[in-house]
C-alpha cells in the first residue's frame, strides 16, 4: 500500500491515512512518508484566512491541531508533502519581510506548491500601479493562494474582493496579522498544555500593532484572560472594549502572568511623539530580568520578531531559558502549512 | 438666470410646505414669467390665464427648490470630477436649485476673475443656479487674507477655505473682522489639522479595530471653539462648515445664547449616517470630518429639529476610482450628494426622527437667508425655483443612473422612500422623472 504511493500525490490525498509520527527527529527515511496525510476531517469553512476575527474556536483548534503534525513533518529529514501539489502560490509582500516571507515559502514548498515571491522593491508596485491593478493582472495568471502583506490596514480584504482564488493576510497595517497569533497559540498551547485560562500580558506598542489586534481576538475566543501593558500614548483609543485588562505600568501589568508577550516598538509607523525615547521607554517598558520577575514564576516569554534589543527587550531575557522565541519562528512555519492546507481544500477540484 | 417659460405654470392639488412662513397647505402653485405668483388652495377653480400649463400634482409635496450650501465642483481645473454642468444635471435630479461651490479649485477661487469666470461658466452650462464661495486666504494656505471686498462685490456668497482649517488664529482672527466691515460670511471646517495627524475616521473602539488611526472629536472642538472666541472679539459673522458631534453642539449653543452672530451646517452624511456604516473599509464612506457615532448622529438630528444647527448640506465632493478604490487610509475623503441629499434626509421623516417642515427649511430657507439669496421660499414674488416630490416612491439607487461623473455615493444600492419628480428653476422645469 504505502509503496504504491510513492510518486502519487493524489493518490495519497484520497486515502488519507493517519500514522502516528515519531516523536523525535528520525533519520534518513523513505518516500513513504509522503503518503501520511493529515487529519481530514478539518474543514475551514472559508475561501480567505484575512483575520482571526470571525474565526470559531473550533476553526482555531482545528487549524492548531492540523499545525502540530506539520510541526513533527518539519522535524523529519523528509518534509515533503504533495497537498498542494499543482498549486501556484504567491507571496506578495508590499511591505518588507524576511521571517514571514520565508516561512511562508517553505510552508508552500514542503506542501508541494509551487511559490512565487513579490516584493515591492522589484516590481511595478513600484511604478505607480494600483493595489487593484496589481490583483487584477496577479489574477488572470490563475493562482491559487495569493499570501498579502501591505502596510495599510484593510489592503488585503480590498485585494482579495477582486480575486478568485485563496488570500492569506501575512500583516495588513495595524489590522490583523492571523497566522502570527496561530503559531504564537500554538507556541503556548504546546508549552502550557492549554491557553483556556491563562494570563498573557501583552506590553508594549499596540497602537500600531496587527500582532496584538489578532492574539487578542484569539486568545479571547480561546478562554485566556488578556492584559494589554502600555503607555497611554501606544495604546488605542477604545482598547478597553476589546475584553482586555488595561495597565500602565509593568510591575502592575505582568503581576500572574503565565506568559509575557512583547511587541515590537514600530519606529517606521511613528509620525509624532508618542514616547519620549528608546532610552525612557526601555527604562519603564523594556523587558529586562528585573521586570520579568514581576510575572508569574516560570513565565514564558514571546515576541514576534524582529526584535529591537535594548529597546523593548533585554538580550538576557530574549536569549533566556524563559524564551520561546525562537520556537515561535519554528511554530510559524507549520502553522502557515496548516492554513495553506486548510484553505487548499475548499479550492476547486481539491 | 433661466430664461423662463413662455406660458404660465400651475402645480394642482398638492401638499404646499412653505418652511419661510411656516406653511404646511394642500393647495395649487401659480407660476408666471419665474417667478412664484401666489400658493393657495383653490387658484385652479378660480380660473388661470389662458395658455397655462396645468400640472395635476395629486397629492404629491411641493417645496421651495434646494439651496445646498456646500458642494465641491471640480470646474475649473479638474473637469475629469464634475464639471459645472454635470453638478448642474446631477443637483436638478435631486431637487437642488441652488449650487454654493466651493474654492478648492484649480485655481483655487481666490480673485474676482475667477468669481467671474465661474459665474459666466455656470450661466452658459449650468441648468441650476450656481454662485461661488471664494476662498478666505489665497491659495488657500492659510496666510494672506484674500480680497474679501472685491470678491463679495464679484458675487462670492461667501468666504471659505472649503476643506481646510485655516489653522493660525491671526489670520483668522483679521479675516473675521475685516469680513465684518463688508458684512461677509466666514465659513470654516473645523478640524485642526494637528490633532487629525494621520488619523482617517472617528478615534474610538471602531478605528481600533480596524487598526485605523482615528481622529478626535476634538480636533474639531478645539477649531470650533477658538473660532468662536474669535467671533467675540472680531464680532465677525461666522458658519461652522461641518458639525458632527455633541460636544461642537454644546459649544454652538453657548455662542448662540450668548448673541454672537454664529450659525453651523451638517452634512446630509453626518445626519444620516454613523461610523459603523464604514463596515469593512467603505471608503466611499471616508469623509472628512468623518463619520461620527449614533448618538453623535442622533444629537445632529434633533439640532436640526430645534434650528441649533441651521443648515443640511451634501457636502458633495465627487471622488474617482484612482482616488477611491484604494485602501482606507489611501483613499481621498467625500462623497457625491447632490442627487441624494433630499432623498437621504427623507429617511428621517418618515423615520419620525424631524419634521419635514424642519428638514425643508435647513436645505432650502436657511440657507437663503444666511447668503443673502432670494430663494428658499414659496412667497409671491419670490423666484419660481420650486420642486415636486413623491414622498412615498420607492426606489433602489442605482450608480449607473447618478447623472454626477463620479460614483462615490455612500447610498450606493440604498432603498430609498422618495424622491424628486420635478424641478423647477426661474420658472423652467430643468428635470422631470418619467
């Protein structure tokens, strides 16, 4: 059986068996591997990933749990899968990126699809052409899944009204950055066994932040308790209508937190004064041991990168045994295969 | 301006709302060479002069033709907008008579030539009256004061720096009380440009959950608020352009209880419509002031009613694709009006938000008096520029059917109860839907 679909990625889409995956990283391995589908019974009921907001907490549980074998698949010398075998994947990056942009690329070619990456500084986004025309003339090339990133906010729901196929948002603005807030659940999730329940306190720039708009969507709909920590000046106006606790100081803001997520300070979005500098802000809202020791004993720490070091966290405390940082980065790439997956089978002839 | 009809009109059998003297009649129109002879019930069993022509309104609303106080034409300098006549076509269709464009021009209105060279534009292609604010600083930067005697006496109704603040108080502050030696009116947007940043719509829950920057109310308070200490100490005549919220209320209730000669408008926009409406980024819904909350909406509504605010006006400002179909906070701000604003303040009505004598008299009366203009009135004498309504039509707006070059209209596929059947300027019917 399994040898039959060695060269078959249809073949194997059709019977999808579930394997147990071993739990470390195996060496060299067969092609068989290739016939381990994942769970099929998920279905995410929707043509576009655009935002957490809308998504169900069974849709977040299923995309984290179909996210979980992909992350044993990314252990694996073997990591190719054929799913999306056929399918053409664009990555179209109006605002510059390295870790999502290429997290992305993996996911789309370890799930088999072919990828192709845009970024503003090469194309004729540049030469004055609209967001729109850009969709419309990406669209008569037939993609299957367009990932959009754009640095304003609703760009992408803009685009993906214009397209027939799958949008992923990879980061519109200040709106929503979806698949950010699934691997940092999944981040959690893996490391505290739950998230119902938890304290996450979220510190820093949320004003101009899409990374806190959506963890704070999720982590609402997933049971966590939410504390936004912030100088009154990066926190939007209206934020306490979003089921959040609200602090202005650290000490008082991380008290019991089981996990402490930074953000990153958004220099490029700041037209005006809204801290005095990166010194006072590191003083006050830098995370550094000391500050770190106000949360929960054991607390993790997250950031979603790329982090300003000496900014808005310590060297000490990023590099740290409290760190999840780096298995942040790790979780993204699985859990974008999980939501090209996901989408990839409400596409046609899926 | 028109040149009248040869024969005599008379409007039979209608419903006469009158808001200039508090008319609310069913009765017949008579109109002779352009202008309104005499409105009263029973003109038609009387007897008319020979050749006239009888029209039978049956039951249908007769109203003084529209005075919309603000609307941006894109004549001259950027035709590919709206050109004098195509807001001409499009205000005739929505029962405005009566056009007040606004400087933000190219060239900006800003010198008796170009008073001039609009008013002989709007003569030779325009089918609705048509008169110019001009600008208060030239250029509209909001340094020099411009030639406020010159162009009153050109025929600028008016002094406005259209969208823009004038933001330095000293400038503000000599054009108010210079304004005043001519008996000019200063009107202002009052958005402090500062405060709005980079915000695109009202700061609060919403835009932070669209991940927009939002604007304060009072970016537009504190303007309001300056402008009218200014007033007092100038003792200048003053217009808010655009109020939309409760707090600019309170302020304009103490400036008008305190005797200052102050008045204010709302956009059809603002009375009708809230922030929610922007739903997932409608950027036709991005204006500037921007939408407001309900209760915002509400207050404006019942300010209308009570005559605190005096003035609906469409704020019509037609934007393109290129300038529209861009991401929110990309997009150009405004939306087209001029068909609409009557139909949209309907809703109201029959809402049972305002009267429709209290409606009437803010898009028609009001304006009138505050410019000095004839119309706004269905006295004897007064000109024939005169609509016909059908208050209970229903209808579905159509985009493609806007007789405006652009199609930004917020009520785009909006079922509406009403519309315009008839207008009437000096005399001439200029549209009639069949």
């Amino acid at each position: 059986m399994l040898n039959e679909n060695i060269n078959d990625g249809d073949e194997c889409l059709v019977d999808r068996r579930v394997t147990p995956l071993p739990d470390k990283p195996v060496a060299p391995i067969g092609l068989a591997l290739m016939t381990i589908a994942p769970k099929p019974s998920f279905v995410l009921s929707r043509r576009h990933l655009l935002g957490i907001e809308g998504l169900s907490h069974a849709d977040i549980s299923g995309l984290l749990d179909l996210a979980e074998e992909f992350v044993d698949l990314n252990r694996q010398v073997e990591k190719k899968r054929a799913s999306l075998r056929g399918r053409t994947q664009i990555n179209l990056f109006f605002e510059v990126s390295t870790r999502t942009q290429a997290s992305f690329e993996l996911a789309g070619k370890r799930l088999g699809a072919d990828v192709m990456n845009m970024s503003t500084s090469s194309s004729s986004m540049r030469k004055g052409e609209t967001l729109i025309d850009t969709a419309i003339t990406l669209n008569a090339m037939h993609p299957d899944i367009i990932v959009v990133r754009h640095h304003a906010s609703g760009a992408v729901e803009l685009l993906a009204r214009k397209v027939d196929c799958s949008v992923i948002n990879a980061g519109d603005g200040s709106h929503e950055h979806p698949t950010q807030a699934l691997l940092d659940a999944l981040t959690i999730r893996r490391n505290k066994g739950h998230i119902e329940g938890l304290l996450v306190a979220i510190c820093g720039d949320i004003l101009h932040s899409r990374v806190a708009r959506s963890n704070i969507i999720l982590l609402n709909a997933m049971g966590a308790r939410v504390r936004v920590v912030a100088p009154s000046t990066l926190l939007p106006p209206g934020i306490e209508r979003f089921g959040v606790e609200v602090a202005r100081d650290m000490r008082e803001g991380l008290a019991d937190a089981d996990i402490v997520m930074m953000l990153r300070l958004q220099r490029e979005r700041m037209n005006g004064s809204y801290v005095p500098s990166m010194s006072e802000y590191f003083h006050y809202y830098g995370l550094d041991e000391k500050k770190l020791a106000y949360a929960k004993p054991g607390a993790m720490v997250m950031h979603p990168g790329p982090m300003n070091r000496g900014v808005e966290i310590d060297s000490i405390v990023a590099d740290g045994a409290q760190s999840l940082i780096r298995e942040q980065v790790e979780m993204g790439v699985a859990v974008r295969m999980a939501v090209l997956e996901a989408l990839s089978r409400n596409l046609p002839n899926a | 301006m028109m040149l009248s009809d040869r024969h005599p009109i008379l409007l039979a059998n209608a419903r006469i709302v009158d808001p200039s003297r508090d008319l609310d009649i069913v009765g017949d129109l008579l109109i002779a060479e352009g202008v309104i002879r005499e409105a009263k019930k029973g003109i038609g069993a009387a007897g008319v002069p020979e050749g006239t022509d009888v029209i039978d309104c049956r039951g249908r609303l007769i109203a003084p033709g529209l005075i919309d106080m603000r609307a941006f034409i894109g004549e001259p300098g950027e035709a590919n907008r709206e050109t004098l006549a195509s807001a001409s076509q499009a205000a005739a269709a929505g029962g405005v008579t009566t056009i007040i464009c606004q400087p933000d021009t190219s060239p900006t209105i800003d010198n008796p030539a170009t008073v001039d060279f609009v008013l002989r534009r709007a003569r030779d292609n325009a089918i609705v009256h048509v008169h110019p604010m001009a600008a208060i600083t030239k250029g509209l930067e909001g340094k020099e004061m411009t030639e406020i005697g010159l162009l009153k006496a050109a025929g600028a109704v008016a002094f406005t720096d259209g969208a823009k603040s004038v933001a330095n108080a000293q400038v503000m502050r000599r054009a108010l009380t210079y304004a005043g030696d001519f008996d000019a009116m200063i009107v202002h947007h009052t958005e402090d440009p500062n405060l709005i940043g980079d915000g695109v719509m009202n700061e609060g829950e919403f835009a932070a959950r669209l991940g927009l920057l939002g604007i304060p109310k009072a970016a537009e308070t504190v303007m309001l608020e300056r402008d009218i200490r200014l007033v007092a100490l100038s003792g200048g005549r003053y217009h808010a352009a655009s109020v939309t919220c409760v707090d600019s209320l309170e302020i304009l209730r103490r400036a008008k209880d305190a005797g200052l000669n102050v008045s204010a408008s709302a956009s059809i926009n603002h009375v009708t419509l809230n922030e929610n409406d922007i739903g997932p980024y409608r950027t036709f819904l991005k204006l500037a002031p921007p939408l407001r909350t309900e209760d915002d909406r509400k207050a404006l509504v019942q300010a209308v009613g009570s005559g605190l605010v005096d003035v609906i006006m469409s704020d019509h400002n037609p934007q393109d694709v290129e300038t529209k179909r861009l991401p929110f906070a990309e997009a150009a701000p405004g939306a087209i009006g001029l068909e609409t604003m009557l139909t949209a303040g309907l809703r109201l009505v029959h809402g049972g938000e305002i009267e429709l004598t209290a409606l009437l008299r803010a898009m028609s009366t009001r304006p009138a008096e505050l410019l000095g203009l004839p119309g706004g009135t269905l006295k004897s004498g007064a000109p024939a520029d005169v609509i016909v309504v059908d208050m209970d039509l229903p209808w579905v707006l159509d985009p493609d059917e806007l007789k405006s070059k652009c199609k930004n209209t917020p009520f785009d596929e909006a079922r509406l109860t009403g519309r315009v059947v008839r207008t009437i300027v000096s005399g001439r019917t200029v549209y009639e839907y069949v």
